[in-house]
C-alpha cells in the first residue's frame, strides 16, 4: 500500500486479479552442441580423446502435477520432458505508456490434464495508460531489480541438480505474451497466453573414474580460467535477445543427499550463461566427498574441441577424473578452530591442502618481508585471514593463489 497527502487507501488495482493461462508453457528444441571426452589434463595427451557428432534433442515444458519439479524428465525417444511442479512462482512484468511494474505471481494450479496452468497477479491500476505488454520470468528468485526494460538477474553459483537433472531455481526462462492491449486487462477472467523460451544454457558433465570406497560425491565444483558461468546478468525484456552473459567463474553443484553407494561415474547437470570455453582455455574440476575427500583436475581444451554452451541447448561433454589429484582440503576457520595452547597437528592421520590468496604483501604493506597475509578466496565473512611466515613468504604477491600442503602429524 501507499499513502496520498489527503487519503489514506491502497492503490486501485486492475478491477481484480488478473489470471494468465499458459495455454502451452513451452515447446523448445535443444542440441548437443559438444560430446567431448577429456581423458588428458593437457594437449600432450590429446590422442586419448575422442569425439562424438551428437543427436538432437527435444525438450518439451508441460505442466506435469504438483509432485514434479521442474527438470529434465526421462527421455521417450529423443524427446526430454521439463516437467513443471503446482507451486511455482513468477516474475510478472507489465510495460506500458505509463511505466514498467514487476510483480509476483501466486502458485500456479495445474490442470487436470497436466497440459495448462493458472496464475494470477494484481498490479496497480493505470488510467491513461496505453501499450501494455506483459513478461513472465521463470524463477521468481533470479529476480534482481529493473530499470524500464532492463532487467538485472543472478544465475546461482551455488546449484542444488537432482539425478538427471538441472536445479530448477538455475533454469531461467522468459515468455511474452504476443499481444499488446491499449488499456489493461479488466478482470479475473482475463487471460494472457505465453511460450517460454529459454535464456540459460545447460550442461551435462559426465564425470567417470571416480574413486572408490567413498560414496557419491556431497559436491561437484567447476572452475574456468576465462568463461563466465554464473554470477550478475543484465537482459533487455524488450525483445532485444542479446545472450545472458554473467561474471563469476566458478560454480558448484552441491549434492544435498549423497548416498554411500560407490558412484564410479556420475551426471552433473547445471544450468550457465551463454559463452564458450575455447580452444586452449582450461577448466577445473573438483569432486568432494562427506569424508573429506576431494579429487582435482584440471584440463586444457584442445584445439577444435571448445565447448558451446548456448541458451536452451544441452552441451554435453565427458571429463575422465582416473587420474586426478587426491586431497583433503581444510579452510582458514577450519585451522583457527584446531587453535590451542599447546602446539598440536593439524591432522594426525592425513595431508590436508589449504588453498587462499595473497591479500597483503610486502609492497602493500606489510611490515616485513618476511610474511604475506592470506585470506579465503571471495569470502567476506569473518575469521578467514591468516599470516604466512617465513624466509620463502617474499616470493609471494599480491593476488597469487596459494596451494600450501599440510602434512599429516607435522603441520
């Protein structure tokens, strides 16, 4: 509500709620755009990998039943079902003459036939007003700000995939309606239709040679040298199509329920924006486990191999983790907790690895050559900062990212 300087009422709204069916919630085609199998961390092995042309793929959106997700289904054929769940919630955007108003839907009703559902918005009413065009976003919660017809998003860097399946709050889709109305819809029974298109690009990460004995991975990192996954995104819901570029580098799948089932290979499904890692370019990979346990690889793209992720397309491409790096990482807190009286090992019974970035030196600083200060990399949080010591610390500059290994009952 808001207040006038002589009356004290809410804001009139468009007679009733609107209701928006969405007649068909989406039919979108997607390819594979790259099968590619990383056997080799760098070009020297390039011989080991192979290459696949790939198969179309269909994804259909329906409104499936409240007990579903939105994910990709079981494939029938080629075809690969997003099925929607009854309490989803969007974005609604409503442009006119007059301004751009952003507004959240309530959960949607999903029809007997799983074919349609219903929403329904209230947005405030606009006499005068002419030209009104209607935008629904897929999540609400990638919902930032806007500033007339450019809208600010954030595709999670953290994402929660389900087997099969990418996490339905990364997959951001936009529909508009096709019609332009010269005064607002009146009433319950007005009815907007939409076809959702998508703006993320997809992955699916086929990881294989997984260790044994640990269980299913509890998380699934990525981390690119030059590409853009996820992070701050700007898009102009004009019609403007330009990709939904990001800015964070990294992502991570996290895995709310491992099983202690051994999972020699595994999916990960994620959802990004639209770039391209190229020919040359690397790429991390880090599978983590309850136990502590992470395997790290890092691979270089080889010529002709660059991975295309484009928006509403599966690029689908395989990293051999056989000979991966094994440890066991430890945090800055993690160290400040063990902190005693007496001088004690870090781990009595294993190496651990600390990984933390150079934020003060001896050119920025420091009182002496002889200590850099380390910190958690991207963490604001207290209780994340350490001083490195020691006649080797000079070597070390600002921003340098540190792998320091611990070792089991001396560290």
């Amino acid at each position: 509500t808001r207040r006038t300087t002589e009356h004290s009422k809410s804001p009139k709204h468009s007679n009733a709620d609107i209701t928006m069916r969405i007649k068909t919630l989406s039919i979108m085609s997607a390819c594979i755009t790259a099968s590619l199998m990383f056997a080799a961390c760098t070009e020297s092995r390039t011989d080991d990998l192979t290459t696949n042309k790939g198969k179309k793929i269909t994804i259909t959106a329906i409104a499936h039943g409240e007990e579903t997700r939105i994910q990709v289904g079981e494939p029938d054929g080629s075809t690969y079902p997003v099925l929607w769940e009854g309490n989803e919630t969007l974005k609604i955007f409503e442009r006119s003459s007059a301004s751009t108003e952003a507004c959240d839907t309530g959960s949607c009703d999903v029809s007997s036939d799983s074919r349609s559902a219903t929403f329904s918005f209230s947005v405030t009413e606009k006499p005068g007003a002419s030209g009104f065009r209607y935008h629904a976003l897929h999540p609400a919660s990638a919902y930032v700000s806007h500033n007339g017809t450019d809208v600010d998003l954030t595709i999670p860097s953290v994402q929660h995939p389900s087997a099969g399946s990418f996490d339905p709050e990364a997959a951001i889709m936009l529909a508009t309606d096709p019609d332009t109305y010269n005064v607002q819809p009146a009433g319950s029974t007005a009815q907007l239709a939409f076809r959702f298109s998508h703006l993320t690009a997809y992955g699916k990460m086929t990881l294989t040679g997984l260790p044994s004995g640990e269980g299913a991975p509890s998380s699934v990192m990525i981390e690119t040298a030059a590409t853009p996954l996820t992070g701050a995104c700007r898009y102009n819901i004009a019609g403007t199509a330009e990709p939904l570029t990001a800015d964070n580098n990294t992502l991570t799948l996290a895995y709310d329920n491992p099983t202690s089932d051994d999972t020699p290979a595994m999916e990960a499904w994620f959802a990004s924006a639209v770039g391209t890692i190229a020919d040359g370019d690397s790429f991390t990979v880090t599978v983590s486990y309850p136990s502590g346990l992470s395997v790290r690889r890092e691979v270089t793209v080889p010529s002709g191999r660059g991975i295309e992720f484009e928006a509403g397309r599966i690029s689908s491409f395989t990293v051999d983790m056989g000979e991966a790096e094994s440890e066991y990482p430890i945090t800055i807190p993690e160290i400040l907790d063990g902190i005693s009286s007496t001088s004690e090992a870090i781990d009595a019974t294993k190496d651990r690895v600390l990984y933390a970035v150079v934020t003060v030196d001896a050119a920025n600083g420091n009182f002496t050559s002889r200590n850099v200060m380390i910190q958690t990399p991207g963490s604001t949080d207290p209780d994340n900062g350490l001083i490195l010591y020691g006649p080797t610390s000079a070597n070390y500059r600002f921003g340098d990212l540190l792998r320091i290994n611990l070792r089991k009952g001396s560290a």
